[in-house]
C-alpha cells in the first residue's frame, strides 16, 4: 500500500513539474526547436531506388474540393525530379511531404489554363531561395507559355529584388531569380533526351485550348503517360502504347449535370450551371478513359483531373460506374497517390502519402 502511494505522489509530481516546466521559456523553446527539427529533417516519401515513379500532388479539377488542390504530377526518373502542371494548392502538398524542390529540374506545362499553373510562383521561390541553384528554373511547354512565365516574372520583380537585397546574393541569387522558359515543337515532339531518359509531348485534344499537350516519359524501360486535359483522343492512346502508367483526366458527365442543375437553382446569374455544362465538350469521361488505358495495353490507370471530385461513396459510384467492365487495373486520384515502377520488373505499385 505504501508502495502505491509513493508511485501515485511521483506521478503527481512529475504532472506538476511538467504543467510549470511548460510555462518557462527555456522550455517553450526547447520544445519548439525539436518540432521545427522533426519537419525540417522529414524523410522523403520518394522511393530511394533507382526506378520511375508518378505522384500525384494535385488530384482534381478547377472545382474546389475540400482537401484535394488542383491539377500537379511530379516525376521522378532515377534521382532526376521533374514538375507537370501545378494548379493551386499543390506546391504545398509538396512542402508538406518533406519533397526538396530545389532538386526539381524542370517544370512542364500541359497547356495555359490557369488551374494547371496557378502555382507556379510558389514553385519558384521553393526551388531558388536557399536552394543554391545554379540556374534559374528550366520551364517546358506548348507556345503560350512564354507569355505565362513572362507575367509572372513582370509580376514578382519586386518580390525577387527585395529578396536578393535582403538576404544576399548566396540564399537569393538574383541571376537565378525567374524562368527559363522553353516552347516545345510539337513536330519534333522529343523535350528531353539524355542519358536513360526520354521524354516526349504530344498533342490532345482540347478545343479551343491550342496547342494543349500530354507527356511521355521513358526510363530505363519503364514508361509513365500523361494525358494532360483532353477529351477522348486516339493520339493519347497512340503515345500510350504498353506504357506501364497511365495518368488520365475524367469528368463524370452524371455528376457534373446534376451540380449543373443544383447551380441552376441558387445562382441567380446562371454563369456557374453554364460553365458546367460548357466543361462536358472537351474532356474526357472515365468509361472513355478506361477505353483509352484498355486500348494502350496499359499496365495501371490513375484516374485525376478528376470534374467534379467524388466526395463520399456514392458519388464514387457514380463516377466510376463501368468502369470495371472495360478496364480492372485503375485506382482513384486522390492527392498523394504514387506509382512506382520498379526496374527490370513489369510491376506498378501504388503507394499513398497521407
């Protein structure tokens, strides 16, 4: 009994201790540090082996959706990073997962709707200051782009004067402030081929978008195809041929027109139920987008891009309803979704960051 008494007063005490321990500074601070610690030397969710794999940092369309951000894959080839797309909120799914983007080697555009580039701004700054870049970021995409990159650099001159001038030229140098910014000829279709890597831009179909584009990307034997926003196209499926991952855009034609109708309802202008019905001319729907993967010979589907994002069951059976008869290797885009295509193997492991 004694005993007991002795255990329940050092509890208590240690609970006293520990209430008066936290109201002092020193250990305010002590406790702060570990946190800021503990973010900053996050692992990577990245696989470390050599190999090719997709992560999806953006999962849906311009049609906000609690905790999803719009449109952004990222690619990583070996130890090579590259960026497609990067629509709001997407960049932060990055820095959330531990992801340096200092180590991005390029960004690549789609096509010059503002859902598939609104943050790139953000990109920029996470790749140049304190990053010790040796130049400014490397930009890839359909003509139009040079007018993007243009404007945001015309916008955050101030924003990249005053950075260099307040913390120096070795955290931010003002030479490697900006984009350098390359427009994809299409006829020749090659971006990028070196060493093990290639990666190829073709032409969807996205009318009145011109020229809108999806990627390739072939790694030591393993491919990885994005759609980008397009409505049912042959020349997505004749780029995607035996890929092993294929990223595709979907837009359920059910559950657009109902949020049509309910818009129709509430919105006195009637702008939003016709933006709505506008969108189902040039995308593409998930039994097409089945039919395309089915049609490649693909090895893996993931569905993004995804109008309007399938919040709850039924809404998910809505979607994807027939799905499964025409296709069975697919999953849903949901951010943080990773394909990882291991090396001299014909396997696609789907992987989730939470």
């Amino acid at each position: 009994m004694r005993v007991l008494k002795y255990i329940i007063f050092a509890l208590l005490f240690s609970i006293v201790s520990g209430f008066f321990a936290l109201r002092t500074e020193i250990v305010q601070m002590y406790l702060v540090e570990m946190q800021a610690e503990q973010i900053l030397n996050r692992p990577s969710p990245l696989p470390e082996e050599d190999s090719l794999s997709g992560l999806l940092c953006g999962s849906r369309g311009p049609l906000p959706s609690v905790g999803t951000a719009e449109t952004c894959i990222l690619i990583k080839a070996g130890e090579r990073i590259f960026i497609v797309d990067a629509g709001d909120g997407s960049i932060t799914n990055l820095r959330d997962w531990g992801i340096d983007l200092g180590k991005i080697e390029a960004f690549l555009l789609t096509h010059t709707h503002s859902d598939h580039f609104s943050d790139l701004a953000d990109l920029h700054l996470n790749a140049w200051v304190t990053q010790n870049r040796t130049d400014k970021l490397k930009v890839y995409g359909p003509e139009g782009t040079q007018k993007v990159t243009d404007g945001f650099e015309a916008t955050y001159a101030l924003d990249y004067k005053w950075r260099y001038e307040h913390h120096g030229n070795d955290v931010a140098p003002i030479e490697f402030a900006g984009f350098d910014t390359h427009i994809i000829d299409i006829e020749s279709s090659i971006v990028i081929e070196d060493d093990d890597l290639k990666v190829t831009a073709f032409l969807v179909d996205h009318d009145p978008v011109k020229p809108s584009i999806g990627y390739r990307f072939d790694y030591k034997g393993r491919s990885i195809t994005i759609s980008g926003d397009t409505s049912y196209s042959e020349n997505v499926i004749k780029h995607a041929d035996k890929t092993d991952l294929l990223f595709h855009e979907a837009l359920s034609y059910r559950l657009n027109k109902a949020g049509a109708t309910a818009a129709y309802k509430v919105d006195e202008t009637g702008n939003l139920s016709t933006v709505l019905i506008d969108v189902l001319d040039y995308h593409t729907s998930p039994t097409q987008a089945a039919k395309a993967a089915q049609s490649a010979k693909a090895k893996h589907l993931i569905f993004y891009h995804l109008i309007p994002y399938p919040e709850g069951l039924v809404a998910k059976m809505l979607f994807f309803d027939g799905v499964n008869d025409i296709y069975k290797n697919w999953t849903i885009g949901r951010d943080g979704v990773m394909g990882i295509l291991p090396l001299n193997s014909d396997k696609v492991k789907i992987t989730y960051i939470d």
